[in-house]
C-alpha cells in the first residue's frame, strides 16, 4: 500500500509557533519536528498514541510557552460559520480545560452550526444557527497561468435563517475566500 501526503500553501507556516507537530488521523500517526534535518517536510511515524476514530488531531509543542495564551485567542475567535465553506471539515474544537465545540451539519441546501462551550464537565448550549447555502459556478479566467486546466470556479453563498427558515437581515456577514478576509455590509432583505 502506497500513502502519499501532499502539504499545501501555509501549511508548514504552524512551525512559525510549533518545533513539533504531531498527527494523528485513522491508524496513522507521525510527527513532524523543525529541529531535524528536513523535519519539516518528512514525517516520522510514531506508535502508541490514542486516536479518536473518525478524527484527525493535531498536539503542537510551542516554540515558545509564552505564546499559548496568543494561539488560544486566535483559535478562540475563529469564527464557527468558517465551516459554512469547508466541504471535510464538520467539528472544530478548541479545548485548553475550557471547550469550544462547533458541528456542522447538512441537511440539502440547509447548514445547521451548533456552537457550545463548556468550563467544567457539564456543557451549556451557546448557539443554533441554520444558513441557506447557495452554490454557484462561473467561468474561470482563461489566462490565468496558476489555474490551467480549471473551467470553473465556485462562489458559495450562505444566508441566516431563522427559526422557521425565513431570511434573517444580519447587521454584517463575514466574506470568506478559503479563510475570512473582512466583514462586509452584505445584508439579506
């Protein structure tokens, strides 16, 4: 059996705040250390570590202990509806002794986040949200040299409902292009 990864655009800027990244997802798992010759891009596999069926995790060990408090506020203010335009990713959860949990879940056109939290072992539901989501595709540029061979490209819409699917008018929406970019004063009337 051949397993083959392919690390994109960003993904080796975590060691900008991890020298050690461990992952694990299915029955593999491996480690990738900044502090080894070319230990950024080739994995050692490691043994013994628990994994959650179902889930990929990722355990950094920080380059500095002082930026914890930093990349657990940045975690802590992405937004659930990030999820709205990731077609894998269902669940985020941030945990450092108090949790942030967001699930996704689809039903046709419909979205529905369930976002909670917890300080103990008790949860408390902090919100319910259900999002119509709106896919739509247009032509590519035809002369652009970094996307040859692509014919098209998506633009995927989501509108708040509310309790009984009709629009709700949002005050501000984020706009997302692969990750938020801005608020923007797009409102649903």
């Amino acid at each position: 059996m051949r397993v083959e990864a392919h690390l994109y655009a960003g993904a080796k800027s975590i060691f900008k705040v991890a020298r050690r990244v461990t992952i694990r997802s299915r029955e593999y798992a491996f480690e990738l250390d900044k502090e080894r010759q070319l230990g950024m891009i080739t994995p050692v596999w490691v043994s013994g570590l628990p994994s959650t069926p179902g889930w990929t995790n990722m355990r950094l060990e920080l380059v500095d202990k002082n930026q914890f408090n930093i990349l657990k506020t940045q975690l802590l203010d992405i937004r659930s509806t990030v999820l709205l335009f990731l077609r894998k990713l269902n669940i985020l959860v941030v945990d450092d002794g108090t949790t942030f949990h967001s699930t996704k879940s689809v039903t046709g056109s419909i979205i529905s986040l369930d976002t909670r939290t917890t300080a103990s072992s008790a949860w408390s539901r902090l919100a319910s949200k259900r999002y119509l989501r709106v896919p739509h595709s247009i032509a590519a540029a035809r002369d652009d040299e970094k996307r040859q061979g692509q014919t098209s490209t998506a633009i995927i819409l989501a509108f708040p409902l509310g309790p009984n699917d009709e629009p709700l008018s949002a005050p501000y929406e984020m706009v997302y292009a692969f990750l938020p970019l801005r608020q923007a004063g797009f409102r649903v009337r």
